[in-house]
C-alpha cells in the first residue's frame, strides 16, 4: 500500500477513536449531572416562538403546573417554548433543567436554567430525555419537536422502553397531524388503532397534569 495512504486510513481511525472517546465523555457527564434531578417531565417545542405568543404564555403556565406537582422540567435549554418552560418551573419554585445542543445558527441557552447539560450530538441527548422523563409533552413546534415525539413514540411502541404519559398539548395545532395518522397510517395498516392510546391530546393543562399524575407514581 502507498504510504500516503496509509497515513491517510491511520488518521481517520485517530479521528474516529476520538470520537469515540468524546461519546462515552458525553454520555458520562449527563449521567453525572442529571441523576439528582428527581422525578421530571420533559417539554418540547419551537425555539422560534416570542415571549408575547399566547403559546409561550401556556408552556409557561404547563411547566409552572408540573413543578408544583413535584416534577423537575426538562427542556432542550434554548430560547421559545424551551425558555417558557424553564421560566415557568423557575418562577414555581421546580428544578428548571436544559439539555442544551451546539448549533452553528442556533441561540444560546436561555437564562432560566437551574441544571445545564451541553451537547454536541444529537443522539446522546435525545438519549438523555429519554432516560431522565418520566413523561413528555409537546407543545407546537417543528422538526426538532417531531423528531423526539416520534423517537418516544417509536420506542414504546416496539416496546424497547418502559411506556410513559405523552401529551399533545394544543388541538387545533396537532389535529391535522392526528387525522393524518387516521386516513393513512391507519386505514392502510401502518399502526394501529390501540396506538392512539400511547398520547392525549388537548387544551386543558389540569388536564395534562391530571393525566401524566394518574400515570407516575412520585
């Protein structure tokens, strides 16, 4: 083999032995730093929504609401719904918890954070909302929020974890994805219909709270 390349396959093993390495470091400090964090309820949803939105003001009143019931509240620690949530457990008195990911274009993490976690990789910190929730809520939101509502719903369903509470918190926002779900996931047998068991949706967030309680014993 040509030294050239040789030298070029030594180095992308050094690279991918690094990384390696700054996996398991990842995975060590969120163990270490969320253990103490207690029973918790993480809350997604868009990092593009002002402090004057109406659904801002909600997520603030839903994370208030599950504090006072005893749970930390877990958010991906950036600006929008995830800075309404860590206010809103902040201003209840609750441990206020950000997972926060390095994005090139992404904002900081916002203020309101009592426990930090910095990430680099996305699959280690969806490891960590995963292991760390006792139950999930999804305010409205984008990719990012689809993407960890199908993550939880994906692994209870094939049953690689324990199920848990998942709430879809506004109707009118989830609603066209839930008839979706109906006409074409379902009339075409891609699920079934005892999967809609796996999530509430609604607008009430006594409700929510009544619904993730009923299902976690504290």
């Amino acid at each position: 083999m040509h030294k050239s390349k040789q030298y070029l396959i030594d180095d992308l093993s050094m690279q991918e032995s690094w990384r390696l390495f700054k996996i398991m470091s990842e995975i060590v400090d969120g163990f270490e730093t969320l253990s103490d964090i207690g029973p918790a309820v993480s809350i997604f949803g868009s990092a593009r929504v002002p402090a004057e939105n109406p659904v801002y003001k909600q997520t603030q009143q839903m994370a208030a609401a599950l504090a006072q019931a005893g749970f930390s509240v877990i958010t991906g620690g950036g600006p929008g719904l995830m800075e309404a949530g860590n206010l809103g457990a902040q201003e209840a008195g609750g441990n206020s918890v950000g997972l926060h990911i390095h994005l090139p274009l992404e904002q900081g993490a916002n203020q309101y954070l009592d426990t930090r976690c910095d990430f680099r990789y996305f699959f280690i910190r969806k490891l960590m909302f995963i292991k760390y929730a006792m139950a999930y809520v999804a305010m409205p939101g984008g990719f990012g929020t689809l993407d960890e509502l199908s993550e939880a719903l994906v692994l209870i369903q094939t049953k690689r974890i324990r199920p848990f509470p998942i709430v879809l918190m506004g109707t009118e926002f989830w609603g066209g994805l839930i008839d979706w779900f109906k006409s074409q996931l379902l009339a075409h047998h891609y699920c079934h219909e005892d999967d809609f068991r796996l999530f509430l949706v609604t607008d009430d967030i006594n409700e929510a709270v009544a619904h993730i309680t009923s299902h976690v014993i504290l």
